[in-house]
C-alpha cells in the first residue's frame, strides 16, 4: 500500500532544476521533491507521497497523522524501514 506520509520539511535546495527538500519523518530523513509546492518552506508540514510533496498541512495534524500510521504498524514500511 502506497500512503501519503506527513513529514516536515528541515531543508530546501535545487536538484536538476527541480525544488528539492529534506523532509524529517519523525526522525526519518528523506529527499523529496517540492515542485509542486514552490513556495514550501523549511519547518513547515507537507504530505509526502512516492516522493514528492503534495500538499500542506498543520503540525497538529501532521502529528495525528503519524500517531496513527505508527499504531497502525505501517509507519516503518512505507518509509522502507524494519519495524524494531
């Protein structure tokens, strides 16, 4: 299953003449492109999806977000990660 995944964004950079980031996934660090947000900025919350960013949204509800995919045991495996 492919989820939309929210993660904050902790740096901003251009790739190939893309807009790129490094999104933080509550201690998980991956690249992610911005294009399609490009007025994203650093610490703001964005919904990651087969990566690239794609929407917005509040801490709050990012954080909701990660509570329950980390309860529902799919948070480690859609970031690639072994659940330990």
């Amino acid at each position: 299953m492919c989820l939309g995944v929210p993660g904050k964004i902790v740096e901003i950079y251009e790739a190939g003449g893309l807009k790129m980031g490094k999104v933080d996934f509550g201690g998980v660090t991956r690249e992610t492109c911005l294009s399609l947000i490009p007025d994203a900025q650093v610490g703001e919350y964005t919904v990651i999806h087969v990566g690239f960013a794609i929407s917005r949204l509040s801490e709050r509800e990012a954080q909701e977000s990660l509570a329950l995919l980390r309860e529902m045991g799919g948070f480690e495996q859609e970031l690639g990660q072994e659940a330990t």
